[in-house]
C-alpha cells in the first residue's frame, strides 16, 4: 500500500526538507547534516527522557508553521520541540544563537577542571569540541571551583563527579538497561552530583555502557586509565559471537595490543549496540575478536592521526643497501641491561603503569 502519511516541511538554516509529524527540530537538522545540525551534550537518541537539560541545542524559531507564522518569542531547545508543518529554524545562521551557546559553554566551563592533558576523554571529548567552536581564552568566573572527592563504582568504573556536566545521560543508561539502578543524582542546585547510596558498586552485566554515553571524562574505564592516548591508537571494527550483546565493538588497538574495547558509535557519536562488560573489560587479545578492518573516522577527529586507511606502507630501504641482505640483531638490550622485562604488556596492567612493573623480578 502506498504510504499517504503526511510529511511536514521545515527549514533550516535556509535548507528545506520534510519529516514525519513528531520529529525533533535536532533530529530533523540531523537528517540535513554537517554544521546545520545543532550540537547536544545531554540528548541521546537511544535513551529515552533524554534532552532538554544542557541547553546547548538551542536554536531560533523565526517561523512558527504556515498556520501561524509568528516566530516563537525566545529560543528553544530543539531537542525537545518537535517541528509543524512550514516551521523555518535558524542554527548557525542567527547571532542570538551563537551567542546564547557561547554563553551555555562558558557557563558548563565554570567549574570545569582542566584536566585536558591528564584526561583519559582528551581527544574524543564532545566538550573539548564545543569549547574549541565556542568557548572563550580566559574565564570570569572568580570564585572557588566546586571539588568532590574520585570514587570507584566497582571494579571497572572511576567516576570523576569534579569533571561531571549534570547531563543524566549515564543515569537515563542505566535505568533502562539494568534491573536496578544503584545512581543518581543527589542534592540540589550546586551541589548535585552523579553519586551511589553509601558507595554501592555498578555490577549490572551493561553497566559499562554509562562509559560510552558520558560526553566528558567524569566516567572512565579503570582498565584503560592512563594506558595511552586515543590518538596514538589504531581503532577496528571486530565482533565475536557473544551469548549477552550482539559482540560487535571497536578496538583500540596500538601493534599487537588492545588496550581497550569500546561500543561501535554512529556519526552523532552514538551508541550504535550496547555491549557488555564480558566484551568490554575481560576481552582484550586480538585473538578474541574476527577483525573486520579499519574504523572510518572522521578527518576532523584528532583520532585520524593514526588512522591509516587507504595508506600503503613505505618501502624498506636497508635490504636494497646491504645488496639484497636483511639486517641482523647484534644485541637484545632486554638481556643484556637486566632491568625491563620484554614481556610486559601496557594493555594489560591493572591500573596506572608504574617504574615497579617493569623491574625484572626474574
């Protein structure tokens, strides 16, 4: 049967196209694509109850709908306001937006740590994005910053609540993926925070995935803290057939060594498939995985620096120099210096890496 389903025609930043009644202005933007679609640090599509809480999406209305074309008074969150037919939707191309975000940014960076050089979420952060696009050089803000103390939400999982934004995202995550939610958000006004009830562990089988959804690095995987740099890594699409999830992750991968395994993510940097904490945390050798090949990453992303899809090796020199000769090991440093075992594996060291786990204990 032919689908009669009526489509309602919006604009955006000046580009026309028709959506289904009770599609999101975000969700329409997305469709168009590039700068068009409005930045979201709290919305997440997957997780229902989502939005409206960072403010960061806020677009100008300058049409209501063909029926009435009075523009709406102040602007909206265009995660939670569904289009009308003959709506015309300014982003990047009205001033009061730009300037309303850059005042958002500025005020998710007052209390802000700057823990960028020391942050496991450095280079793949979707506020260090949005402070680059629109956050200022210095800050006004005068006052003492607000602390908390690092606490482990069991075994695999540090929380930073210093570096925490308040989106619920990780909290929306774990309502509808686990049984029982052992999180929230306690306290009030500028004292919440994203705590457990007298430091009860996240041990649900999915837990892990409030990692992925967190957009800054106030949730990070203990497995991997202060291993490596996302940028020196290789990332790989792999799956394995897994009895819990569907087994279809990223590896981060530098040679041989996987140093963490995170959920694949679409283009908004989204969840593609929940995984669990089995293929998450436990599987870390390549020969755990069918490795299906190169992740596309995009060339705008400080992760594209070690990306080398479409590269082809240089050629090795020295057996054309030593006339067809390959060259030879004349001393294995490892044997002779007696100090660092060669068979030590950054990836898997529980914990930060230190002097004592290279000291040859033979």
């Amino acid at each position: 049967m032919p689908d009669d389903k009526k489509l309602f025609k919006v604009t955006i930043d000046n580009i026309t196209i028709e959506v289904e009644p009770g599609t999101s202005i975000l969700n329409a933007a997305r469709k168009i694509g590039g700068d068009v679609a409005p930045p979201a640090m709290c919305y997440y599509s997957k997780l229902k109850g989502s939005g409206g809480k960072c403010r960061t999406c806020l677009v100008e209305v300058s049409q209501g709908s063909t029926a009435d074309p009075r523009p709406m008074p102040k602007l909206v969150a265009s995660c939670r306001t569904n289009v009308m037919d003959g709506m015309v939707v300014k982003n990047i191309t009205s001033e009061k937006v730009i300037d309303a975000r850059n005042g958002v940014v500025e005020f998710l960076l007052i209390n802000h740590p700057l823990d960028c050089p020391i942050c496991d979420q450095a280079g793949e952060c979707d506020l260090q994005d949005l402070s680059y696009e629109h956050g200022t050089e210095g800050t006004r803000f005068e006052f003492v910053r607000r602390t908390f103390e690092k606490h482990d939400l069991g075994p695999y999982i540090q929380l930073h609540m210093t570096r925490c934004i308040l989106c619920y995202r990780c909290v929306f995550a774990a309502d509808q993926l686990t049984d029982k939610r052992q999180h929230g958000i306690l306290d009030r006004g500028d004292h919440s925070e994203i705590a457990t009830y007298i430091k009860q562990s996240l041990d649900h089988d999915f837990i892990g995935n409030v990692i992925d959804v967190c957009p800054v690095g106030a949730l990070t995987d203990k497995t991997f803290r202060f291993k490596n740099r996302v940028w020196f890594l290789k990332p790989q699409d792999a799956h394995r057939d897994c009895p819990r999830c569907a087994g279809k992750v990223r590896l981060w991968t530098r040679g041989e060594e996987v140093f963490r395994v995170t959920a694949r993510r679409d283009q908004w940097g989204e969840v593609e498939d929940w995984i669990c904490n089995e293929c998450r945390f436990e599987k870390k050798k390549a020969s755990d995985w069918v490795i299906e090949g190169p992740t596309l990453i995009s060339r705008h992303s400080v992760i594209s620096a070690g990306h080398y899809v479409g590269m082809k090796m240089p050629r090795e020199p020295l057996p054309e120099v030593m006339g067809g000769r390959k060259p030879k090991l004349l001393m294995d440093i490892h044997s002779v210096s007696e100090v660092n075992d060669p068979n030590i594996d950054l990836s898997k060291i529980e914990g930060p890496a230190h002097s004592t786990d290279f000291v040859n204990k033979g």
